[in-house]
C-alpha cells in the first residue's frame, strides 16, 4: 500500500499536469497530516509556492488544482482555507477499506520500500579503556532506533561501531599492563584487567610521574604500529577487556552492532595523505600536512587547517573518518552514511566531509547525514554527576533504573493486593527500567539538551515508556476479553466506523506508515514516540465513549478490531524504539 501522504502526492502531481502542464511534474506538492483536525485530515500548501511561476492569485490556483484532482475515492470534497490552503478530509469508506488491509498483515500492511538502499549507521562508538559515558549511551539509544526504522523499511543497514581502538594512549597503557602483569603477555588465557577506567587512571599516573615510563610509552606507540608481536599482544588484551565490559551494556538493552574500530583503517592512512597530496589539496605547514579548510577560520581569521598528519608521523581522528568514509563509500555501497553523536563534534563532521568533497570522494548520490544530539543533564540542570561529583557509569545507571522501577513494582502489587513470583517482578522490573531510560532519550528532541530523571521517566503519566508499556498491557487485554478468533475473523471482517472517536482512532492509526517515512527521513524518533503517545491518548477517548465487550454486532466485532490494531500498531511502534511489550505487568 502507498502511504496516504504519498498517494495524496500522487493524485496532486497529476491534477498539476493536468491544469498547467507537464513542466509541473516534478514539483512537490507539500501534502502533510494536519495537525488540527479544524483543517481536516491532510492540508495542501502548494498554491502559494506557485503564485510567481504561474502569475496568479493562490486561491484561483488552489480553485485550478481541485478542478483537476480526481480523488473522489479517498477524500471528500475538498476546501480552500486562507490565503490558498487545499484541507482534505478523508472519507470513511476508504479508511475502513485501508484498516482492514492492516488487521491482517504483520507489518500492518506496511510494504518494504522498493529499490532499497545500502545504508551505514555508525554508532555508539565509546572508546577502548575509556568511560562509556551517557554520551555513549544517547547514541546506542538513538542509533539503535534510527538503524531499526530503517531495517524495517526493508533497507540494508550495517551498523557500525566505530570504537576509539587506536591512539597514542594505547603507549602508555600497554607499558602499564607489562609493568603490572608481566605475565599476561605469554599465557593464552584470557586476563582479567577488572575496571580499565581505574587501568587507565593508575596508567595515566604513572604516565605523568616518570620520565622514563613516559618515554618507553612513546616507544611503544611506535612498536605497536609497526606490529611488535607483544604490543599487539597487549593491546588486543586491552580491547578484548573493553569489549566484554561494552558487551554487557549492549546485551541489557538488546543492541545489535558490528565493531569495526578506529584500527581497521590504519592500513589505509598513508594511501588518504598521499592521495590528498596528488590531488593537490595537501599543504605542509610547520612540519604538519594538513588541508586548508573554507569556510573554518582561526580567531585571527586566517582559513583554518584539517590535520591529517601530525609532524612526528602519527594520525588524527579526522584522517581515521575520511579512510572509513571511503572504505564505505568504495567497498560497502553505502549511499546515505549516518553518524550518530553528540552535537559537539558537529564541526569535525563538516570539516572532514569538505575535504572528502573538495577531493571528490562523494559520489551525487551519496547522502552524508550527522545525527547530532544534545547533553545529558542532570535535574540540577548542570552536566549528569554521581551525588559525588562523578562521571555517571552506565552500568550502575542501568542498575538503578532497573532498581527503581522494581521498588514502584512492589508498592504497586502491594497496593493492589496481588501476589506475584520474583521471578515476574524481575523480569517486569527489567524490561520497565531499561524502557524507561530508552523511551526518555527517544521521545525528546535529540537535538536538545535532556534532563534525566528517574522520577519522570519511570511515572505512570504522561509520555513515558511505563505508561505506554501499561496502555499496550490494557488494551491486549480488552480485545482478548472479547474472546475472538483472529485468524479466522481477520480475513472478512466488517469494521464500522461510525462515533467520532472511532473514527479519529482509524484516522489516528492508518497514518503510521507516514509517521515512519518521516522518521526515515529526517531521523528524529521522537516523532514516532509523540505519535505512539496520541495514539494511546486517542484509543481512551475511544473506549471512554464506545461500549466495546459489551456492544451488539457488528459494532463489537468492529471495536474489538480497534483495540486489537491499536495493540499491533503500539507493539510495532515499541520495537522500531528498541522496546518490547509486556503482557502483563
Ligand atoms: N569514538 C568517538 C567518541 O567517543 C565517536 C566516534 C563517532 N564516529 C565517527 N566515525 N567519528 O567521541
């Protein structure tokens, strides 16, 4: 099925042609869901776009394009509004015809997008021995959800975990792991370095200490990269540390993500200089080679230089990114290449793609997008602390939503007089807490800064994942009260639309599939959130209004349908934010 939205753009584009000819082709039409049912369904703004090109008022055009829009079976007759606004309301018939397509399908009659695409979603990203800090957690939260819309749109996703596995660091760490566990190096077992933040902190003091330490770190940078057999040892004990810790965290939250870190492209470093160099984008400056940036200017306003060899020979992070971009550009196919970060790094973006610009690296058809987000405060409002004064570890702040949504659990099973096993109350405390802290990411703005708060986004009200998890739990159970037979009803069943509110929900619900399209688009989850909310929102008004158990035929058959795709459609909607349903909790 084409989405409304597109099958509405369809029908206009042709009424286009057909009042002003084929030069109006390729125009868009601007068909969005209206916002205010007062404007009906879907609005039209197109008039006003086309006043110049065809030298006439908005109103007459807007009178010219409905003469010739031929979409009797889906709306009905449509309205100007102000200056030249088209509301279009939809007709009952055909939504009735669209929800019936759904009840029956898995995918809720939602086609796979056809031709695909190769796309890259590169993601979480923390680096080896460092804090996975909740900047970390942000874009796994983010990046999962944008990786899942898309998969489920029928494209090929590879999702990237672009991990900070190389560095100078590295030096002074694999001289500290030979000083403290000389051993480690011959026997095959694996070692357990216990937590690689206080490693690398006891590392980092020796580091500053000793001169000597500090200059067999400096050596070590240069054996590893030249491939010493106990350096590369060393630093793949390190990796494989930092990897089982990142593991536990994507393991709680259910990620999916494939590493290929900062150290799968060294190989390709000298070959990006040399090639910048050829091209003759490369400058020497003061030993350095670097290329100058338009655009970017120092504070004396001189153009600023993207280093991507520093003077003793090593590489930067820039020079890292243009190598991947063009391993994913020239061996993966990948035509839209997604980067999940804070909006911090927002320069480093837009410098280093200049230089893959300028060097004609990009393809026409290749979209680089950077999917940039806002910090992570605390309810002080200052940047997310321990009560000590310390980076939050993610581990614990998983553990402690997980904790305090098993505490609400109780009191509520308390409250309510039920008795349940501990093996239900951890399993529903698990999925809560970890929805919770998904669902507070995912329903903000990602370009905005958020406030976590344990309190808002575990509460009952509003638009959090509890309240969702719970409309989903009540809504289940109201269409399985009415004992139905859904594989052998689905096929001919007959909805009727006809409260106000059940038709506001039909309307509500066939709009998914514009929802996902506008996610996939422009990659803002909370769009999706804010959808699931209204939807939970529209459903009671629904069953505040309309008898559904205990309605006569056909109206019970019809609502008991409601309530199951409302049930679907929030299921669906869950998953594409990486949470799964409860039946009961
Ligand atoms: N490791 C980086 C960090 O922690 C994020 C990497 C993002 N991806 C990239 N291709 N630069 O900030």
């Amino acid at each position: 099925m084409t989405s409304t939205v597109e099958l509405l753009k369809i029908k206009f584009n042709q009424a286009l042609v057909a009042a002003f000819g084929e030069d109006f082709a390729t125009i868009d039409p601007m068909v969005v869901a209206s916002t205010n049912p007062k404007f009906g369904d879907y609005q039209c703004n197109l008039a006003m776009s086309l006043t110049k090109p065809l030298k006439s008022n908005p109103r007459a055009i807007a009178t010219q394009i409905i003469d010739n829009l031929i979409i009797d079976e889906i709306c009905e007759t449509p309205e100007i509004a102000g200056p030249g606004f088209i509301n279009l309301r939809l007709k009952t018939d055909y939504l009735q015809i669209q929800l019936q397509k759904m009840l029956g399908d898995e995918r809720l009659n939602i086609p796979k997008v056809n031709p695909n695409q190769k796309m890259i979603v590169d993601f979480s990203s923390p680096n080896i021995a460092k804090e996975m800090h909740v900047g970390h957690l942000r874009s796994t939260i983010i990046g999962d959800s944008i990786a899942r819309v898309l998969e489920f749109q029928g494209h090929e996703v590879l999702r990237l975990n672009h991990v900070g596995d190389w560095g100078t660091q590295f030096g002074m760490l694999i001289t500290y792991l030979k000083e403290v566990y000389p051993d480690a190096l011959t026997t095959a077992n694996a070692l357990d370095l216990g937590d690689l933040v206080e490693f690398y902190r006891q590392a980092k003091v020796r580091f500053d200490q000793d001169e000597t330490f500090k200059e067999t770190s400096r050596q070590e940078v240069v054996r590893l990269q030249a491939g010493a057999e106990d350096s590369r040892r060393a630093w793949q004990l390190l990796c494989e540390q930092s990897r089982r810790e990142f593991q536990l965290i994507y393991d709680d939250l259910g990620i999916k993500l494939t590493e290929r870190g900062e150290s799968f492209y060294n190989q390709f470093l000298p070959q990006i200089v040399e090639e910048l160099d050829k091209i003759g984008l490369l400058v020497e400056n003061q030993g350095a080679k670097c290329v100058f940036l338009e655009g970017f200017t120092n504070k004396e306003g001189e153009p600023l230089p993207l280093i991507v060899q520093k003077t003793d020979g090593g590489y930067n992070y820039a020079t890292t990114d243009l190598a991947a971009l063009r391993h994913r550009i020239e061996t993966e196919k990948a035509t839209r290449i997604i980067y999940v970060t804070d909006a911090g790094q927002t320069n480093h973006f837009m410098q280093f793609w200049q230089v893959a610009k300028r060097a004609g690296w990009i393809p026409e058809n290749v979209e680089l997008v950077h999917v940039a987000f806002g910090i992570v405060k605390g309810e002080d409002g200052k940047k997310l602390k321990t009560r000590s004064g310390e980076t939050v570890r993610l581990r614990e702040l998983l553990d402690e939503a997980v904790n305090y949504a098993k505490k609400d659990l109780e009191t509520r099973i308390k409250a309510e007089g039920r008795t349940e096993t501990q093996e239900f109350i951890d399993h529903v405390a698990e999925i809560v807490g970890l929805s919770a802290v998904k669902y507070a990411d995912l329903s903000q703005n990602r370009t905005s800064d958020y406030i976590f708060s344990f309190d808002k986004m575990l509460s009952l009200q509003g638009n959090t994942a509890p309240y969702m998890l719970y409309a989903y739990v009540r809504i289940q159970g109201i269409s399985r009260k009415g004992n139905i037979d859904w594989q052998k009803l689905e096929t001919d069943i007959q909805l009727v639309l006809e409260a106000d509110e059940e038709v506001v929900l039909a309307k509500h619900l066939l709009q998914l599939q514009d929802i996902l399209e506008e996610v996939a688009k422009d990659l803002l989850p909370n769009r999706l959130c804010q959808y699931l909310f209204e939807l939970s929102q529209k459903f009671n008004q629904f069953y505040e209004q309309c008898d559904v158990v205990k309605a006569r035929e056909p109206q019970r058959t019809s609502r008991l349908s409601l309530c199951d795709l409302t049930a679907k459609t929030l299921k669906l909607g869950l998953s594409l934010l990486g949470i799964s349903v409860l039946e009961r909790m």
